[in-house]
C-alpha cells in the first residue's frame, strides 16, 4: 500500500476545530501515525508476539481502538492457537470502512470481525488478549476506571489487556523534556512547527494523557495482579497487565 503523506495541519487554519478520525485523517493515518508515535512500528510487531504467548485456544482477543487493523494484523500473523477469533472496535465509520478492505486482502487463517460500535458500550467477553494501543488517552477520563473493570471482568484468568498510552509526568521538568523531545522526533519525521502547534491544539481536548502511575493504580483498582512498563520512547509507553 503507498502511504499517503500526512498534511492536514501544514497550512495555518483559520479556526481550530478538535481532531477527529473522520475520511481526511483515514487517507493519512499510516503516515501520520509512523511520524507522530515513537516506536510505532516496534510496538505493533511486538504486539504480535505478546498475543501469539497469551492467547488461548477457544477465546477471543479484542482490538479496541483498531483504526486501520495493524494491531490486529499483527496478532493474526502470530497467533497460532485452534479457534480463536479476534474483534476489532472502533467508533470510527470512515476507519472501520477502510480496515474492511484491508483486513480482506490479508489472508491468515484467525478469523476478524470488525465492528463499528464505541467501546464504552462494547461488550467483552471470554477474553485471553485485550489490546488497547493508543485508545484510552482518547476516552473521557470519567469513564476510564469503568472501562477498565468491564475488561477486567470480561477476561479468562492467565489473560493479559496490553494497554499503550501517550504519558503525562508529575513535575514540570519532566514533563517540558519529555514533550521536546517528542517534539524533536516530531521535527525530524519531517513536520514543521505550525503542523506540531496547530495539531497540538486540536488534540488538547481530545487526547488526555494521564501518568504511569495512574494507569497502574487504575489497573490493580480493577484486580489485575500486576502490571509492566514493557516499552518506553520518549512520552510513549506500552503496559501489559496480568489477570
Ligand atoms: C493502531 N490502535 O494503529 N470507541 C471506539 N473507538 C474509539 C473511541 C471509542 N469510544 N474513541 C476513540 N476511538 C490503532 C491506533 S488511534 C490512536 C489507535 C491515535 C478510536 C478512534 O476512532 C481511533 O481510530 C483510535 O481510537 C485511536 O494501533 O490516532 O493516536
């Protein structure tokens, strides 16, 4: 597939409107979402074989927040275990149109169903692998802890949600390093400073990056034994938790 470069946020807008995954942002994302995220693409490989060790014969694994499908190609490919199906949610019509076609030109054997649905609403069940990559920070917090505790209840024991965030950071410090630097990788991916401010701007109420704490605190609130930071760029950090 010939990736479509990603140049929504290039010319100055005159008024800002929060982001939203609609048609413009599907033509874009394998882009946009390589140039903006470190480690995206280590992420969704690694994914993949997380899920081949978790998943468990006669169960299903979700993929909430699937835009285009790469977590749930990447767990397709892996995954070796008899009769495992995965599900892939997302509330976006325009992305779940788009990974239909995509998800019908790949030809492993796992069956997918894609789903159009929110996934406040969204029921899980019988669940040995739960991805979230990058999907939470886009919830309202309000409804995290509630989100968090029907997956919880939804999985088999020995499960594990795989859970990849943007991060906040407690001090001011770390907090202006961590954001520069991302800012940094941001400007070599080749985005100019009016496409890093103008973007930061639409994401501000969209995108509500919390810490890694929080997110640990939230997942042992909802009975997971433990949880592990496993991967780390910059602002960006993947955590496994254990049911
Ligand atoms: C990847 N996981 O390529 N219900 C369902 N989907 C939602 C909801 C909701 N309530 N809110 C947001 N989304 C993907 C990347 S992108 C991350 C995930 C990013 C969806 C939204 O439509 C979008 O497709 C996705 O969550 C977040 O590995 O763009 O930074």
């Amino acid at each position: 597939m010939i990736k479509k470069a990603d140049n929504i946020f290039a010319t100055p807008l005159e008024q800002m409107v929060d982001f939203r995954f609609d048609e413009r942002v599907v033509d874009v994302f394998p882009d946009m979402i390589q140039r903006s995220v470190p480690g995206y693409g280590t992420l969704i490989s690694n994914i993949g074989i997380l899920a081949a060790r978790y998943a468990q014969a006669g169960s299903n694994c979700y993929d909430l927040g699937c835009s285009l499908g790469a977590v749930t190609l990447s767990m397709r490919q892996r995954i070796k275990v008899e009769n495992c199906q995965i599900i892939a949610v997302d509330n976006s019509a325009a992305m779940i149109e788009r990974a239909q076609k995509i998800i019908a030109a790949d030809n492993n054997r796992v069956p997918v169903s894609l789903c159009c649905e929110d996934i406040n609403q969204f029921s899980v069940e019988n669940a040995s692998v739960v991805v979230m990559n990058f999907t939470l920070q886009f919830i309202a917090p309000m409804l995290r802890d509630a989100l968090i505790q029907h997956i919880y209840q939804g999985m088999k024991p020995g499960g594990v949600l795989i859970l990849s965030e943007k991060l906040a950071f407690e001090s001011v410090e770390q907090q202006a390093f961590f954001t520069e630097a991302h800012h940094d990788f941001k400007r070599a991916n080749g985005y100019s400073d009016l496409e890093i401010s103008q973007k930061r701007s639409a994401l501000e109420n969209v995108l509500i990056p919390e810490t890694l704490a929080v997110h640990q605190q939230r997942l042992a609130n909802a009975g997971f034994s433990s949880s592990e930071c496993w991967f780390q760029c910059f602002n960006f950090a993947s955590i496994i938790a254990f049911k």
